[in-house]
C-alpha cells in the first residue's frame, strides 16, 4: 500500500508519553521503563565520574551527556545485537548502556589505543568526533547488510550541529533512494558548541529535514524516556521491515559545557539552564514510576548503590596506566601493512634493539 508523503510529516509538537501517551504510538511495559531508570541512573553517575577524571588528569577532554539519558540510554535499548551503533564523541553513556566496557569507551578521551573497544564484535563504531560522517558509515553498512539479507538495522546518532553538515544531507539522500535500514537520531540539545539553534535553521523543525529526501520523520520529547523508547521502536521496526530510513529529532539539553574546556556561561544564561533542569529526564520518570506502584524508596537505594559501585570501579581501573607498546602505533591502521608502514615499523625495532 502506498504511503502519503503527509503520513510521514513529523508531528506538529514533540510525542510526549509520560504528560500525556500519543494515541500513535505504544506505551512502553512498566519492566522495560524500571530497566531505562536504572540504566539511565548509571549512566549519569558514570558520566559524572568520567568528568571527575578530566580533572585528576585521567582523561584528556570529556564531553558530558548529562540531561540527554533518555536520548542515550533509549538509543541503545531499541536496537538488538545484531544491530550497529554508530556514536558521536557524546555518546559514551549509550556505549555503556550497550554493555561496552566502560574503561574501554574511555580509553580513546584517554589518548590511549586507536578506539578502545572491538569494533567488530561489539558492533558498535568507533566513537566520532567529525560531525556527521558516521551517519554515511551508517547508511553504507545498512546498505550493504541489507543486500546481503541480514536482519541488520544501523542507528546513527548526531547533534543537532552535524544536520548543518553536507555528509548529513548526502546519508540521507543515499539512505532514502536505497531504502537502507538505517535510523538517524538526531538529539537537539540546543547547540552547537556556542552556536544556538535558532543560527542553525529556520526549518519548523529538524525532522522536517527529512522530508525532502523522501524520509519518514519524527520528533520527539527527548527528556521524556517512554516517548524516546516508544518512537525508536517505531523508526527501528519500520527500518528493519523494508520500510527505509526514518529520522528522529529528540529535543533534549545539554546541561553541562560543550566539554571541560569550554566555559558554556559566555553564550547561556542560568535561569535557561534551571528551566531545563525542571523538566530532568530522570526525575519525571522516577515520578512517573512511583506514581504508577512500580518503584519505592528502597529501589532507588538500591539502584543509586549500584550506580556508586559502577563508578567506583570505573574510578579504580582508570587509576591504572595503561603500558604502552610503540608497535602499537602500526596495528589496526590497514588489513595488509603498506610497505611505507613496514619500513618504519623495522625502523622502530631496530632503534629498540639498539638501546
């Protein structure tokens, strides 16, 4: 059955689901919203932590996802394992939500190893820094998983800046004229470095971008955990039936800097950043399941103990250094050496026997 171009438009305000469930859309089981909560609540104290480290000198640089757990942590529950994540430099706490090891999302901010973790095994790409060009890394494993007849979808996960990007814009022209099972989650938290929205575009929303190329599109509450859930679950059920891409915007915040090195308040006020933090995506869903009789105040002991424990142990393995080995410098750069790569490799074993 042919679809109407005015059936794919984004709605006209953000899906919501905890305020009030969009009829469109299915309200996530009370055990799978317990498991984003914990999930969510780990991944902050995780994310806290790793921002300590850059302050003991731990870690070169952080880029903190506090306020966007449920973009973070819903990216990571809606796909499978046969599914590929391709993150940003943002996205460690998706990374740890995935079940990566969180020492090894953090050895790239490091400066230490090529990525950090098994690209291949954990099917989860190397954490970008480049705005935008793992959505095209995105688009060609889905395609390629596709016509191999694998039951592959690849989520993408940009910041509002990389739609501003052309690599943007060539994914999703690819995506759409192949039909990749691919999902674009773009998660709008108002800027792009200092850069605020409203420089960005003009367009009535991000989601809307999509459109244009033949994409179906969504928008969505991206501090409202259950919509973020249940809107990925449609954008990834609709990828993985042969349906295309679908984009998603997730209006979200950013509440710390940019990273540690950069000072937020010369191009943000205070009172902008305590709005947002009225609307805390961990907070409305701690009250949203404590109204509903599914968690108590022993429960958010407990999972707030785990999150401690989590930490802890991030905080205890990262005291260690890491030993360096020069060859290292050679591996994993190409499948077969070049003869470049080779020579200087010799030429390194040569001055290390020399010493």
């Amino acid at each position: 059955m042919e679809v109407s171009a005015v059936e794919w438009l984004p709605s006209s305000s953000p899906v919501g689901m905890l305020d009030q469930p969009d009829p469109n859309y299915p309200v996530p089981e009370p055990s799978r919203l317990l498991a984003t909560y914990r999930a969510m609540v780990v991944g902050r104290r995780f994310d806290a932590q790793a921002t300590t480290l850059t302050k003991q000198g731990r870690l070169a640089v952080y880029p903190s996802s506090r306020g966007q757990e449920a973009c973070q942590v819903g990216a990571a529950l809606s796909i499978g394992a046969q599914d590929w994540l391709f993150p940003t430099y943002r996205d460690s706490v998706s990374l740890v939500t995935r079940g990566l090891d969180p020492v090894e999302v953090l050895t790239l901010l490091r400066g230490d190893w090529h990525c950090g973790y098994d690209v291949p095994s954990t099917r989860t790409a190397p954490q970008c820094t480049p705005l935008a060009t793992q959505t095209l890394h995105a688009v060609g494993l889905a395609h390629g998983e596709a016509r191999k007849g694998r039951d592959t979808v690849a989520l993408a996960l940009i910041g509002d800046g990389a739609t501003s990007e052309g690599d943007f814009h060539e994914a999703l022209n690819f995506a759409a004229v192949f039909k990749a099972p691919v999902v674009f989650l773009v998660q709008n938290n108002g800027y792009a470095i200092s850069v605020p929205l409203a420089k960005q575009s003009v367009a009535p929303s991000l989601a809307h971008k999509g459109i244009g190329y033949g994409v179906r599109s969504e928008q969505v509450d991206g501090n409202d955990a259950a919509a973020v859930l249940s809107v990925l679950d449609t954008a990834v059920a609709h990828a993985r039936s042969g349906g295309g891409p679908f984009l998603v915007e997730a209006h979200t915040y950013r509440m710390e800097a940019h990273t540690n090195a950069d000072d937020a308040g010369r191009y943000r006020d205070a009172a902008e950043v305590e709005q947002w933090q009225q609307r805390d995506p961990i907070d409305r869903l701690e009250r949203h399941l404590r109204e509903g009789g599914h968690l108590d105040d022993a429960a958010v002991e407990r999972i707030a103990a785990e999150a401690e424990e989590f930490a802890a142990q991030v905080r205890s393995r990262m005291q260690v250094e890491p030993t360096a080995d020069p060859e290292d410098l050679f591996r994993h750069v190409y499948a077969e050496p070049t003869p470049q790569l080779q020579e200087q490799l010799a030429q390194l074993r040569a001055e290390q026997e020399a010493q």
